[in-house]
C-alpha cells in the first residue's frame, strides 16, 4: 500500500509539474525553461530529503548521478515535443515507452501476482487511451510521425532513468535525487553552451516555473521512494502523470475529453484497484 501510495504521490505532483511545465515551455526557449526548472528544484529536494532522511551509500549518489543525464535529456524532448508539435500523440508515446522498461525490469527481477500483472496491463492500456486527444486526428503524417519521434525518445531516456532511480537502496530516500537534479543542470548548461542557446526563459515563463520546479522535484522524490519499494508499480504509477495533466487541460485549457479518453480513465481507476489488491 505504501508503495501505491507513494507512486500515486508522484504521478500527481509530476502532472500537475508537466502542465505548467509544457504553459512555460510554450512561451519559448525550451532549454531554458528545462534549466531553471531542475535548478529551482535543487533546494526543494534537498528541503524534502533532509524532511524524509535517509542514510544514501555512495552507490546510490552515483546511480543518482547516473540517472540525472537522462532526467534532463529526457525532459527537455519531452518539453520541445509538447511545444513543437502534439501534446495529445508525445504524451501517450512517452508514457507506455517510458513505462515499459521498468515494468519489465521489475517483473523479471520480483514477480507480482496474477491479478498485479493484470493492474499493470490495464495500466499500460490506459496510459495509452487517456492520451489520446482529437486534435490526433487532425495532424498531418509526417506531423504525428514527428511527435511519436520526440514521445519514443523521451519515453526511453525516461524508461532508463526510472530503471537506475529503481536499482537504488530503499534506506536512501529521496537523496539520490539531489546529484540527480545536479547532474540534469550541468548537462543542461553544457548543452546550452554548445548550442549557444539562451539559459534564461521569457519572461512570461517565470509565471510558471516556479510551481514546475517544485511540484517535479517533490514528485521525483516520491517516485524514487515508491521505485526503491517495487520498480514495477512505481515506474507504471510515474507514467499516469500524463492522465494528470490531461485531466489539468480538460479542466482550465478547455480541451474536451474524447470517448477513448474516458474509457482510459475508467481503466486507470481499475488498473489502480487491481494493483491495490495484488
């Protein structure tokens, strides 16, 4: 239950983190955006690991560190795909990619129940179904070819990065996050200096950024807690984030939920439940 209740956690404060994540990355400079998002973030964490404890080992500070290469490779795709093109085929595409690799990790190395496994191909369907949108339909090919492009390479990199944050102690706690977040920022400062992008968003991004960096940082740390528990729950809870932030653009950007949509809905509440019971 804890475990469940810790990625539940996580998917909600991670999704509600990619709303005004992907409001601020629509106002330009996408980098910058992603930089200052993990750089606020820094002290959140660090707040909530010292709240929490923990006893880290070395090795958890560098699978921390380790994983922070792909958190902050794996977010600024994600963010210029939403930007760029279709939030409604980027989410889905990351979503089921990003939770395929852990799931399957998980599995192999602690393998759930029946009625578990059954949670989690629900799971994967619905991840799948909530992100679908109308404005899918409406896309040109080689515009949703794009999209999928960018959802499979943030699905992987993000895949990855949960496997790593997984394979860390349980005695740990939220610190592997901290040379995470700090890893992510120097990556994304070196390739802001070869790229010679700008490292400070418009202004109009500020409004935003803050809620981001907080709301993602607490969110990791939760995710990293359920992971160190049970890598398969916790890496398929992370990836309904998405359904959390498609909920936000039903409700205050006016978008419509379409009949698929509804019915993943309906089949993450029973994803939950089985999951839950297992």
């Amino acid at each position: 239950m804890t475990t469940v209740l810790l990625g539940l956690g996580a998917a909600l404060l991670i999704g509600f983190a990619d709303y005004f994540g992907s409001m601020a990355g629509r106002k330009g400079r996408i980098l910058a955006v992603t930089f200052w998002v993990f750089l606020t973030g820094i002290v959140v964490i660090i707040s909530g690991a010292v709240i929490v404890g923990g006893s880290p080992s070395t090795r958890d500070l560098v699978l921390g560190g380790v994983a922070g290469i792909g958190g902050g490779v794996g977010l600024l795709i994600l963010y210029a795909g939403y930007a760029k093109t279709t939030i409604g085929i980027v989410g889905p595409v990351a979503a089921v990619i990003g939770a395929v690799l852990p799931v399957v990790v998980g599995t192999l190395t602690n393998r759930p129940s029946g009625t578990v496994i059954a949670g989690i191909l629900v799971g994967l369907v619905a991840i799948g179904l909530i992100g679908i949108d109308r404005s899918t339909e409406l896309e040109g090919g080689s515009s949703a070819r794009l999209a999928a492009l960018y959802g499979f390479g943030a699905g992987m990199v993000f895949g990855i990065m949960a496997t790593v944050i997984g394979a860390t102690d349980s005695s740990a706690g939220m610190w592997p996050i901290v040379p995470m977040r700090i890893t992510s920022v120097l990556i994304l400062a070196i390739i802001g200096v070869i790229t010679r992008q700008p490292l400070l968003p418009e202004r109009a991004s500020w409004r935003y950024i803050p809620a981001a960096a907080a709301l993602s940082a607490i969110g990791i740390g939760l995710f990293a807690m359920s992971a160190q528990r049970n890598l398969t729950i916790g890496g398929l809870l992370l990836q309904m984030a998405y359904g959390v932030t498609a909920v936000l653009a039903i409700l205050f950007l006016g978008e419509r939920a379409t009949g698929l949509q509804k019915l993943g809905f309906v089949a993450a509440v029973i994803s939950l439940i089985l999951v839950t019971l297992g």
